[in-house]
C-alpha cells in the first residue's frame, strides 16, 4: 500500500527556517521523552540542533510549531551520526570519527547564540585497540537511575552496550560488546517502548533484524525477525504498542512500515505500507548514489501519531501517521505488573548480560594479545635480537646462582 498524502507543514521564525535550511548533511533527529523537544544531528556542521516543539493532533489539520532553537557546539561532537535521549534535559551524540559522549543541556529557556558545552561523560570504545566509528545510539532505562546504552559501530559491524548511572553523574559501571552475527553495517537501532524488542536495520544486507531484548543475547545471537524491501535501511523505530516498525531507507524516496499482529516479532516480514517522504525530484538531488537520496533519520512521537524525518535534501518534514496505524492494527492484551519489580528484573537481567559478555570481550583480547605476541615473535628484529636475549638470560641466571653462593657462605 502506497502512501502519499501524509505530510503536514511545520510553522516556525524565519531564522529556524535559515538554520535548518543552512544544516547540510543530516543523519539522525529524536523527540524528547516527553515530546516537548526536537534533537537533530548535523553530520556536516558537527553541532547538535535542539528545538521546542509543539505538536498539536486533536485539530481537523494536526499542526506542529518550533520554536526557542540552541545550537550545541562542542569539541567532542565531531560528526554526529547517532542521537538519543536519556531524559528530558540530556542527550547522548554517536560521532563517527570519535566516542559517543553524554551532553548536559543548559537550564531555562536557549538563546540565540550557540552554546559550547563540554561531554559529561565519554562513552570510550570497547575494544581501544580497535577505534572503530559510533553510528547509531539508543537508550533504555532501566529504573533507579540507571540506563542501559545501545551503540552500533559501523564500520566494526557490532553492536555493544552499556549501563551508566544518573546518580553518578552518568559514570560508566559496566560495558561490553553485545551483538555480532551476521551484522553488517549497521546504521540504526531502537528499542521498543516496553526495551522487550531491539531493532537494529542492517545497511550492507539491505534488511532490518528484530531481537527479543533477553539476557541471553550475545555475539552468537541469530534475530528472531528479519524485516525485507528496503534498500539501504537507516533509521528504525517502534510504535509504542510495539506492533509496528517505521523503516527509514537512504536509497530510496519512502519509510516503510512493518507489522505485527501481536507485537510478538517472529519470522519474515515484508513492508505493509509505505510512505512517500520526498517527490522524485527531490530524490534525484540528493541521490548522488544508490546508497544516497532517502530519508536518514526517523523518529516517532510517544503517542505514535507523528514521524519526524531528516536528511540532506530534507533537513525536517513531519507526516502524521495516527490514522494509518489505526486502521491497520489489532488490540494487544497487556498484562499489569509492579513496575517497582520490573525495574529490578530490568536491572539484574541488564548487569548479568553486560558482565557475560564481558567475559567474552576479555577472552576475545586474550586472544588478540597472543596474535600480537605471534607477529612479534616471528619479526625480523625478534630474531635478529635472540642472541642478545640469550646472553642476558644466561647473565641473569648467572648472577642468581653467584647471589646464591654469597648467601650460603655467609
């Protein structure tokens, strides 16, 4: 089912029309956990936008408004690929060349002028020897002040995770690699509204994988859904019942939408519908190759009703999508629980994962370090210098056995 009459207009100042009209290249936007603000990454100008919106669905013309713009500079955002929520007053910003760092936004109202901010904590690689690039970012609290980090590496083709702890001004307690098999490129994560499904679109084999978000989860771990018919997916999220995925593609003019009857993620799936994001000649500027052209970023207010997208050629559009999900979806039977208990179930499952593949992250350095132990013993000036390590092997030994005697005749 195609899709093509779902765009509504954004009002907003003439001078947040010029900077999102000056923003260049663009990769990741995301709404605030309450739906008040706005975050766009501008891969090309290394700054964070963040807006004030206002997003009204209850008139005849749902109407959406943007408003108090600060522009975050910083010397850790250097192109920002990935950007997410840990709560309404902080940010955490995936940098391709760099580490994702956790930003503090200012208090009250922005100003005009950009800001300059420094990281609140620097999320560093798992593997240091190995800096591969942070594309893509997710967040899932897991109560008490404590979250659990989603972070893709594109170019590692891996996924890893950590749980930071707001009531240590987000200090890192834990962090290990996560997700491996069959990954390849990937270039979007997130996590549904309940943190039970984690989504991950897959560039380089032009599909998106669905996990059931489990403690078992690790490098080994074969997704339980497979979403098909796009062409280079990018960013990906769920409607908040979970029966939904919206599936950004960069190499082509649509979002498509995925569904599930039950929320229960199992099997293949192809698109249900999709949705027009740019006419043909907007594709074509920006569609300088078969990977380029199409949306980049996505993101999905709470209530469900609105997606916002970005890319080059469309630094910002909004489409409402509440009527469409509407008549497609099914009742989903929900079962209540004490939320104070699955906060701790959240938790102990979040840290027994984490220090599991910890585990697997020190055996895959052990066994790096060996390799690195075998090239240098089988380099040229390894050899070259064994007489040199044997006369002062013989030497220490010599000098142990004269201590030795000294000793004794005393």
């Amino acid at each position: 089912m195609a899709i093509d009459e779902l765009e509504i207009s954004f009002e907003t100042t003439s001078e947040i029309l010029a900077t999102l009209n000056a923003i260049g290249r663009t990769e990741d936007l995301a709404f605030s956990p309450d739906n008040s603000k706005l975050a766009i990454a501008s891969y090309e100008l290394n700054k964070v936008l963040i807006f004030d919106i206002e997003v009204n669905t209850l008139l005849l013309e749902p109407k959406v408004f943007l408003s108090n713009l600060c522009e975050i500079n910083s010397s850790s955002i250097t192109l920002p690929h990935g950007i997410a929520w840990i709560n309404n007053e902080t940010i955490i910003v995936a940098n391709r060349v760099s580490n994702a760092v956790i930003i503090k936004l200012p208090n009250g109202k922005y100003y005009a002028q950009p800001k300059e901010l420094d990281a609140l904590q620097t999320l560093r690689h798992i593997k240091e020897e190995l800096p591969h690039s942070t594309d893509c970012i997710d967040v899932s609290p897991l109560g008490k002040g404590l979250y659990e980090i989603f972070i893709c590496s594109n170019s590692g083709h891996y996924v890893s995770h950590y749980i930071v702890d707001e009531n240590d001004n987000f200090a890192i307690k834990a962090g290990a690699l996560l997700l491996k098999r069959d990954i390849d490129i990937p270039d979007g994560i997130t996590l549904s509204k309940d943190s039970n499904w984690l989504a991950i679109s897959n560039h380089g084999t032009h599909k998106a994988f669905v996990y059931k978000n489990l403690q078992a989860l690790d490098f080994e771990t074969l997704p339980n859904a497979v979403l098909h018919g796009t062409n280079y997916p990018h960013g990906i999220t769920f409607s908040d019942n979970q029966q939904f995925i919206f599936l950004a593609d960069a190499g082509a003019p649509f979002v498509y939408l995925y569904h599930s009857n039950n929320g229960d993620w199992n099997g293949d799936y192809h698109p249900c519908a999709q949705i027009r994001i740019m006419d043909d000649e907007t594709f074509k500027i920006g569609h300088t190759n078969k990977q380029e052209g199409g949306t980049k970023g996505i993101s999905l207010t709470h209530d469900s009703s609105l997606i916002a997208i970005t890319c080059s050629t469309r630094p910002l559009a909004f489409f409402f999508v509440k009527d469409l999900i509407e008549s497609l979806q099914h009742p989903v039977v929900t079962t209540s629980s004490k939320s104070e208990q699955n906060a701790q179930d959240k938790i102990i499952k979040s840290l027994l994962r984490i220090t599991k593949n910890m585990q697997v992250t020190l055996d895959e350095l052990v066994t790096s370090h060996h390799h690195q132990i075998d090239l240098l013993k089988n380099s040229h000036s390894w050899k070259i210098t064994h007489p040199l390590r044997k006369i002062k092997s013989a030497y220490s030994r010599y000098m142990c056995l004269l201590k030795s005697k000294i000793n004794n005749r005393r």
